[in-house]
C-alpha cells in the first residue's frame, strides 16, 4: 500500500510541477489553484508512504519518476523537447532509481 501512497505523491507533484508554466509567475487563478493542489496531494501521500519506504529511497523514486513524466508532459504541452544529454541523464537516473529498488537492502527493511 506504501508504494500506492509513493505513486500518488509522484501523480500529484507531476500534476503540480506541469501546470507551472501556465500559472504565469502565479497570476492565473486555475492553474495556481492546481498546483497547489498538486503539491498539497504530493506531499501528503509522500508522507504517508514514509510510513515504511526509508526517506531517502522514497524521495529518489519519487523525484526520478517524476522528472521523465514531466519531461514527456512537457513535450505535447510546451513543445520542449530534450536533447540527447538529457535523455541520457534522465536515463541514468532511472537507471539508478531502478538498482535502489532491485538491490538496495535498505529498500527491504
């Protein structure tokens, strides 16, 4: 159930983090009000999964994941596509969120 709680922190911080650049420096009232919401949901489930998944475990699954959905959201919404450096690095951190998961003993405490 902890890992739902981490998947909702990430949906909701992805929610908040995408409809940043349509606040326009926070002067639009919806999108301002979304990504509050966004990150008041985030930091809630983030919490709630810390309950068991170790702060710094939750926190790099939680970030990595949520810097490629907001990349990929970013390409559709705004147009702004990665280059080839990015990519690698987005994959690199993955990579590492994924050797966490698979082989960390602190992730199975």
């Amino acid at each position: 159930m902890h890992y739902f709680y981490l998947a909702l922190a990430v949906l909701g911080e992805v929610i908040g983090t995408s409809f940043l650049k349509a606040t326009e420096d926070f002067t639009k009232l919806w999108p301002s009000m979304i990504v509050v919401l966004g990150y008041g949901a985030a930091f809630y489930f983030l919490t709630l999964s810390l309950k068991v998944i170790p702060v710094g475990i939750a926190y790099a699954t939680w970030s990595g994941i949520g810097i490629v959905l907001v990349t990929v959201i970013s390409i559709f919404l705004y147009k702004q596509v990665p280059d080839w450096p990015a990519i690698i690095g987005m994959a690199m951190i993955i990579g590492g969120v994924v050797i966490m998961q698979l082989f960390s003993k602190t992730v199975h405490l």
